[in-house]
C-alpha cells in the first residue's frame, strides 16, 4: 500500500516517520516545502511539490494539518490528482462539519474519507502510541487499519463520518477541565510551600491523577511550558466543542472558563506554549494575593519554640517603640541580639552590626529564631533578601515598616512571616 503524508507539523513529522518504519510511507508534502524536502531526504521517499502530485501516487492519503479551514484546502488541492477508490485520512481536530464537508468532496471524486482524529499529544505520535478516534464505513475503517496502526495504539470506529470528531470534541472538554484543575492545585500546593516533586510522585498515584497531572504537573514546578499541545491549538478545538454544544443549545461552563482563560494567555504572548502555562494565570492568584498574617496558631508556636530573637533597628533610646519590644522580650524569657552598628550595647546585650554578624556570634548549636525588624521600608526589601541568603526561618515586620511585596517574597522563599502590629506574648501565657 502506497501512503502518503501531508502536513509536517510536531505532530504529522513523528508520524509519517512511523509510517516509514512500517513500510508504508511514500510521499510527503508541507506546505513550507524545506520541511517535506529534509524529511523525504531522511526517509528516502518522495517529496511531492503538491497535494495532487502526491495523489497520484498514493493510494492512502493521511493529513495533519491545522484547522477547519486548512483540511478543506488540503483536500481541495488533492482532488485534481486523486485515483477513484483512494482513502483520505483526516488526523487534524476539526469539526465534525468539516468532516462531512471533506467526505462529500471526495466522494464526488469516488474517493473515500475517514475522519481520524489523534490524542496522546507529541510524545504519543512519537512513541507511535496515539489514541485514534475515527467516523466513517467500516469498510474504509478496515482499509485503513494498518495504517492507523502504524501511529497509533488504540484505534476505534465511533460511527458515521463526523464521529471521530465528535469523539475527539469529548476528550478536548475533558483536557480542559483537568489541565486547569492541575494548574490550579499546583499553584495551592505550592503557595502551601508543599515539597512539589514529591506532591507529583505520590498523588501521581492517587485517585485525583491524571496524564496530564504526571506529564505537565512537572512543567508547572519548573515554570517552562515548551509545547506540547500548544494553547492556540486547544483553543481552537475547545471552539470547536463549544459551537458543536451550541447546536444543541447549550453553554458547557468548563469549556467557556478555559477560552476565557486561554485568551488571556495568548494576549500576553503565551499562545504557542504548551496548555500547562495555564499554570502561570493559576499562581498569579495567590502571588497577588494581598499579604496575610498566618493563622494565629502559627504564630503562638513559633512564639513557643522560639529563644533567640535578632532585632534590627533596636533603639537605644528608651522612649522608642523597639526598645520597649525588646524590654518585654527579656521579660518573657527570650534572647534578644541587637543588630545596630551604632550602638555598643542595649539593654545588657552587646550589639553588632549586621545579621551575619548576629549569626556569627551565637553559641555553637543555637540560631536566630526570629529576625524582628524595626525599619522604615525602603530599608526592608534588603533585610529580607539577607534572611532568605541566611536560611533565618522567620520575619517579623513590625508596624510602620510594611512592604508587602518584600514580605510576600520572604513567605515564597519560606521564610515565616509575620507583619503588622502582632504583639509578642509572655512565653507561659500563650494558649495552646
Ligand atoms: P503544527 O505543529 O502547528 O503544524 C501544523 C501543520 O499544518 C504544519 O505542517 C503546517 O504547515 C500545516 N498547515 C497549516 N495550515 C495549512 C494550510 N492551509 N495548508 C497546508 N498546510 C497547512 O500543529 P500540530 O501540533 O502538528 O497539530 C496538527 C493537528 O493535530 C491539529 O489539528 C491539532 O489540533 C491536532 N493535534 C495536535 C496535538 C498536539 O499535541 N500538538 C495533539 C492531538 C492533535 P507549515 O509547516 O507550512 O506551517
């Protein structure tokens, strides 16, 4: 059997290579022709100069190509060359429509068409591995089978023409709905400063996962979405889906949400990434989060755990807010180590100049608990990068030196952060 391949994209290039790998394989075509012309050299088969050139020497004909709008001019073009009894095989998403649309003009060339649509993204026309969801007669289905075996491993005949389509639409809505729960309890999991590789290996196991959980989970941790099944394509199948519910006069919510979502990433330039980046609009929700205070739980435990507290900006000046922290500080039994290079000592405590001096200077076996900061802002953003470089576990901002953003970077980097007027309590009074 003579095949032939036309549309040499991430998808259609792997699969004409397992064509040739099954013998099958005797023309390409792309419309870019440097594609079609390094591939036939590859492969040593013909690179055909057009779609009717290819047809005249195939009796199989497979395309790949992107939309509605480009099968039916793929097709168009074939027809002039196209032998009766040949067999068109449709592997593009498009509707079922189209489908229809293409058969009828094959038909009046007494040439057969089966809508083929693939799932199982690059990797599974790669690996040859394709789920094939396919419409039309079972005979031109059985025609067509060790074809569709060469790129594909599950391959099913839904029905009439229009079917495989229809078939494929369904699985289009499911991959929107899991893609953008993915995206979304990633983002959860990592605003709860979760071990990410470690969510992706278990839960991988558990009953929430998915292909898309253990293959595009870990583009999400990296934060690189390569394409994959790029957005613009699945936008573009999930208006498909949309306008084939819209016939039977219903809005599918998960379908309406994703174009919605997938529009604004391609406003932002993120149309050719993968799906995954979805990801990206999933952490902006808690990364713009205003700041909060952890739950007062948390805090009364630091508070008992603690020993050691760094005070940066502690006043030497009685009448200051800091040194009246710091005064209750002593009084319920913490440690406090000034941090201000122009003083020698506060209250009984020598000072030293900065927080890797505090550090420096503590007894072997023990650490800054907590760094408490009385600063103005401007001075903030530099203290916290020198408690994430110092592994120091918690901040506390202390009223009047609020800089949420710095704070929120504080939280990201793991470090416990408090803000605002959060009183310290003597040690033996906090609740349990
Ligand atoms: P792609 O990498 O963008 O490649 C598109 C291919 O279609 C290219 O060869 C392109 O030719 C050709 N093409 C586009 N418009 C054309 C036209 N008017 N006339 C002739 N050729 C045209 O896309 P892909 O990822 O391979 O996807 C192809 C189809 O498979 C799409 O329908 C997509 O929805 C479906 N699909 C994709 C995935 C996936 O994970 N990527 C998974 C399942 C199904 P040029 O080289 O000249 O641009």
């Amino acid at each position: 059997m003579n095949v032939g391949f036309l549309g040499l994209g991430a998808m259609g290039m792997p699969m004409a290579r397992n064509l040739q790998k099954a013998n099958l394989l005797q023309a390409v075509w792309n419309r870019t022709n440097g594609k079609s012309a390094a591939l036939a050299a590859e492969l040593h088969c013909t690179a055909a100069a057009t779609p009717a050139q290819l047809a005249t020497q195939c009796e199989v004909m497979v395309i790949c190509v992107s939309a509605d709008v480009d099968v039916l001019d793929v097709v168009d073009a074939l027809l002039p060359g196209i032998q009766p009894g040949a067999l068109v095989i449709d592997c593009s998403t498009v509707s079922a429509d189209t489908a229809r649309t293409a058969a009828a003009r094959l038909r009046s060339r007494q040439a057969s068409f089966l809508d083929c649509p693939v799932s199982g993204g690059v990797e599974g026309a790669q690996k040859g591995t394709l789920a094939i969801m396919c419409g039309g007669s079972a005979e031109d289905f059985a025609r067509a089978k060790p074809v569709l075996a060469a790129m594909g491993r599950t391959i099913s005949l839904f029905g009439a023409t229009g079917a495989g389509q229809a078939t494929k639409a369904t699985n289009q809505i499911m991959c929107a709905g899991i893609i953008r729960a993915v995206g979304e309890a990633m983002a959860f999991a990592r605003a709860q400063q979760l071990p990410l590789e470690q969510v992706v290996e278990t839960l991988g196991q558990g009953a929430g996962s998915s292909w898309y959980f253990v293959n595009r989970a870990p583009n999400m941790i990296r934060g690189s979405f390569p394409a994959g099944f790029r957005v613009r394509l699945h936008e573009k199948d999930l208006k498909i889906c949309r306008d084939m519910a819209a016939a039977s006069g219903v809005s599918l919510p998960v379908v309406d949400d994703v174009l919605r979502e997938y529009a604004e990433l391609i406003a932002e330039g993120y149309g050719d990434e993968d799906i995954s980046a979805i990801y990206r609009l999933k952490w902006r929700l808690f990364a713009e989060a205003p700041f909060r205070n952890p739950p007062e739980t948390e805090i009364f435990d630091l508070l008992r755990r603690a020993r050691n507290v760094a005070i940066v900006g502690l006043s030497a000046d009685r009448s200051r807010p800091s040194h009246g922290v710091a005064r209750s500080l002593q009084k319920f039994g913490y440690r406090i180590i000034p941090v201000n290079p122009s003083a020698e000592s506060i209250l009984g405590e020598p000072c030293v100049p900065t927080l890797a001096a505090a550090v420096a200077a503590l007894p072997a076996g023990e650490r800054i608990d907590i760094v408490d900061v009385f600063r103005r802002p401007e001075h903030v953003s530099a203290i916290v990068d020198e408690c994430i470089a110092l592994h120091l576990p918690a901040l506390w901002l202390q009223d009047g030196v609020i800089d949420e953003a710095a704070a929120r970077r504080a939280r990201t980097a793991g470090v416990f952060t408090v803000m605002d007027r959060c009183i310290f309590r003597d040690r033996a009074a906090l609740p349990t």
